[in-house]
C-alpha cells in the first residue's frame, strides 16, 4: 500500500520549495508519483554498495566493444 | 530543374549544387516561398532568417563558381528546433519565459552543420521547454501535421518534422529524450535518427535532462540523415559527456545491404497496444527485409513498465533542477501540460533519483547481453498508433494526459533511459491516408547498422517518396517550387 498522498505533496512543495500548491493540483501530483515510488522503490533492491552513476558510460563502452569483439559491429 | 528542387532529396540537392545544376540561390529561394505559403497552415517556424540564408547562399553559389573546395550540404537549407542557441540571436525553446532570449554561445551541432556549407533559415516551432509528444504549444501555436492539418505532428521536434515532411527543407536537427525525435518522424512520415547517448554534442543545445537529452536528424530518406549525422557526430571538448570514440560513418553503411544480418523482433511489450494497421505495416515491412536477406528472429527483451517508470521520474528531477526558479516565481507563464509534466520532479528523494541513474549500467548491460544476444538490430513500431487529432490531445495537464503521453512515448522512452540508439524510418500509411514508422534500435554507437538497415529498406519500398497532399497539389496554395 502506497501512502503518498496530496497532503504529503503539499508538505514538501512548502517545506522543501518555499511555495504553496493549489489545493486541485495535490491528488494529480501524487497519482501522478505513486507508481514512480513503487518502481524506484522495488528496483533499488538492485542497487549495490560500489555502484555509481558514471558507471553507466562503462557500460555503453563496453556493450559497444563487446558487440565489436564478436563482428556484430559492422 | 524546378521540379527537381522539391522533389530531391538532401543528398541529391547537394549533389545539384555542387554540379552547378542548380544554384544555392534558386533552391534557397524555393524553400523560402514554400516556408512562407505553407506557415499559415502548418504553423511549422518560430522564426525566419530567410535574408542571412540568401546571403549565406550567395556565398556558396561564389565559392562553387571559383571552383572552391565546400563542404558535404554546401548551400543545402536545413532549419532546426528553436532550441539550438547561435550567438547573438534570439532561441525561445518553444517558450513565453525565453521568448526574448538571446544566446551568449552557438551549438556546436549548428557550428558543425555550417561547416559543412549548410543554411539556415529559422527556428522551428517545438514544444514548450521540449516537454511533450503531442507537439502542442500554447505559447507560439499548435503545430500541424502536413499531411492532415487537423491532426499533431508529434513533439516535442514538431516543426522539424513537419518542415520536412512538407520539403520545405531537406532535413532538421531536433531533441530527443524520451522520443522527441522520432515521435514527429513517424507522425510525419520521415526518417529520424537518435543517436547513442554521447556520439553528438549538447553543447549550445537547450537543456531538458542531463542524462538523456540527444540531438538528432530528420530528412526524408534514410541516407540524407545518415549524411545530416556524420557531419556533426564526433567528441567535442565542449560537451565533456561527449564519447571520444570515432563515430563510424552512417552514410557508407548505405548501400551494404542486409544480407546475413538478424533482425530482433521482441515477443513483449513493443506489440502490445498496437494499432491493427500499424501491426499489418510493421509485418510488410519484416517481410520486406526477409526477402532481402535479412534473418528475423524472435528476441526475448527485459520488462520495459519499471524502466518507464524511472525514466520519467529521473527526467523530471533534472528538469526541475533546471526549472526550479521560474516554477517558483513565474508558474503562470508555462503551459499547463509543461509545468504538471515538470513539477513532479521536485517531489522526488534524491536517493530515488541517483538510484534511476546508478541502475542504469546494469540495465543497459542486461539488456544488451538480452535482447542482442541472437540478433543485430531490433525491429519494433515507432509508435503504436498514428497521428491523433489535435483536438484529442491538446488536453492541459487533465487527468488522462499521463495516460496519452505513455502511449505515444511508449516504444521510444525506454530506448532512451537506456541510451540506446534508433532511427524511425516510414513503412506505410493506415487507412486515413497517415504515416506509419518502424523503428530499430542498435547497441551503443551502432548508427551505420541502422543507416545500413534502413537504407536497404527504402531501396525496396517507396513510401519516403509520397507527397503530403498539400504540398502535391499547388492548387491548395502552395508554389510548385
């Protein structure tokens, strides 16, 4: 079950930003955060003490290089 | 040759010019008369330089004359989304917030493409802030589709797509970060490349997303953007994110054919909300590339819901890095869609953030070892439905836009959390006489095997040389060159 709620949103557009969300807009934005929230949350299972984001330029690299190794780089 | 010049495609003007056939005068004065009669209809350009793209010309036409050395599009008018900055001149990014904005830097995309001996001849209408893939502005417009004005010409690169689908120019540099390229290619009906993330600088280009943000080309045959890419494709020490790895050359690979190469067709979610006629064209388009040699196999590809998902929320936090400021002190100067679209993203942990971004290189490896295990490319459609009256998603930030949004975005964002490149390339026309697309998508830095593919496509095929009506027919108030 998915707590995220308008109020919540409310919260932190206050708290955080400094500025006040109209009362019509708060259950748009959390609908709109919920399956976000779900998603990150069961993906960062995955997430690894020594992984970064910089890795990610590794991996185009070497997906690139693996391909070439095998031909499949024309 | 007057004919010629609205038929042609980029390479053969080119080649026209170069030949003295023609002069860069003549084709820059027809495209201007086209921009010009079309714009009340199509609402395709922001802004029109057409004295600097006729002096540019003139330029051109001396140097061939002298018999110089020029470039690869040397007198060839291009236009681009009005989001790549020039120094000195006015980039509104499709904006009321930046609508007097001038830039203090021009793109290395633009400097490259000038190089080359390409003109320019203005601005091209996009969505707001590029956020959008209905090509819907509130601010400069609603962009329409040339081949029915009712219907949106995708977004967010909507004029680029349409002034090039209209042969107004012979190709356009749009974004992509979520589809923004190959959403108005396949709406259209023209060709159109995102590249890997890295081959082609962001220097100069207007920021949506640090980590996914591409530029890339639209032109009607595959070989013109193939051309477009190889000229500014490459490191560029301007853009530190820029791959230093030698871009191979796309338009080369035109021309290789498809024999022994294997086509990946994916068994889940790219098929799922497909239309019936854009399922029966994707078919065709499969069985036209088996008969030319081409090997289709089923692939296997990991669940694409979660990758979406991250995506948008990883997207929205930079973007509402970027935009903090003016959602603060000026909200009432976005459109609606643009600022709910945005906004999201200041209500995102930044752990959520960084993890979307940390889980990027495994995924992209899982994927690549996956999908790309028994193929070379995949094939999927660009999109699963074609172009959707305006009236139907011109929709505000109302509740069934996130629902909209994800179904024309569909098959293209997952490719670009993944960084992945892809080239839409046009493979019929459904019953109400609109475009349909499909699209392949490469392992990183793969871009001449999907110029290779597609070429090999429109050598069989003929659908990259119909008209749009309006263009076709002069009586519809459109000079005949």
């Amino acid at each position: 079950m998915n707590h995220l709620s308008g109020e919540f949103v409310a919260a932190l557009a206050r708290t955080w930003h400094r500025f006040e969300l109209p009362e019509q807009d708060l259950e748009t934005l959390a609908a709109m955060l919920r399956p976000m929230d779900e998603a990150g949350e069961e993906l960062s299972a995955n997430v690894a003490f020594d992984m970064e984001p910089s890795d990610y330029l590794l991996g185009l690299e070497a997906m690139a290089d693996a391909a070439r190794d095998v031909g499949h780089d024309k | 040759m007057k004919d010629g010049i609205v038929d042609a495609s980029l390479c053969e003007i080119a080649d026209s010019i170069a030949a003295r056939e023609v002069s860069a005068v003549e084709v820059t004065e027809s495209a201007i008369r086209r921009a010009q009669a079309l714009q009340p209809t199509l609402n395709a350009f922001i802004s029109m330089d057409a004295d600097g793209a006729l002096e540019a010309a003139r330029s051109v036409d001396q140097d061939i004359a002298k018999g110089a050395p020029v470039g690869r599009l040397a007198g060839v008018p291009l236009a681009h989304k009005d989001m790549f900055y020039r120094s000195g001149r006015i980039t509104t990014c499709g904006s009321k917030i930046r609508r007097d904005f001038v830039a203090d830097r021009t793109s290395t995309v633009l400097t490259r493409l000038e190089q080359a001996g390409a003109l320019y001849i203005g601005g091209l209408n996009m969505s707001e802030f590029a956020v959008g893939p209905f090509g819907t502005n509130v601010h400069f417009g609603n962009c329409h589709n040339p081949w029915d004005p009712a219907r949106s010409a995708g977004g967010s690169s909507s004029g680029s797509g349409a002034a090039t689908a209209a042969r107004i120019v012979y190709g356009a540099f749009g974004s992509d970060t979520g589809g923004s390229v190959r959403i108005p290619a396949v709406m259209c009906g023209v060709v159109g490349i995102k590249p890997t993330q890295g081959r082609v600088s962001r220097y100069g280009l207007m920021p949506l997303s640090y980590s996914f943000d591409t530029a890339g080309p639209l032109a009607r045959t595959v070989r013109d953007a193939a051309r477009l890419l190889d000229v500014v494709a490459g490191h560029d020490a301007l853009d530190p994110t820029s791959s230093t790895r030698p871009a191979g050359s796309c338009e080369a690979a035109c021309g290789a054919g498809v024999a022994g190469l294997r086509i990946g067709i994916p068994q889940s979610y790219f098929y799922d909300e497909t239309a019936p006629e854009v399922a029966a064209a994707i078919t065709a388009a499969t069985d036209t590339l088996e008969s030319a040699g081409a090997t289709i196999v089923p692939v296997e590809v990991p669940s694409h819901d979660q990758i979406n998902l991250i995506w948008a929320a990883a997207l929205a936090a930079e973007a509402a890095t970027i935009h903090r400021k003016w959602l603060r002190e000026r909200p009432d100067d976005y459109g609606a869609l643009v600022r709910r679209r945005i906004e999201f993203g200041l209500y995102q942990p930044a752990t959520r953030y960084i993890e979307a971004l940390t889980l990027r290189d495994g995924i992209v490896r899982d994927y690549c070892n996956t999908a790309f295990a028994d193929c070379d490319v995949l094939l999927t459609p660009t999109a699963p439905i074609t172009a959707p009256n305006l009236s139907d998603v011109d929709v505000g930030d109302s509740e069934n836009m996130p629902a909209l949004v994800l179904l024309l975005s569909r098959c293209t964002r997952p490719i670009s959390y993944l960084g992945l490149p892809a080239i839409s390339v046009p493979c019929g026309f459904d019953s109400a006489g609109l475009p349909i697309a499909f699209q392949l998508i490469g392992r990183p830095f793969a871009e001449p095997t999907l110029c290779q593919v597609g070429h090999a496509y429109q050598q069989l095929s003929t659908w990259h040389e119909r008209m749009p009506p309006l263009v076709a027919n002069p009586g519809q108030g459109v000079p005949e060159s």
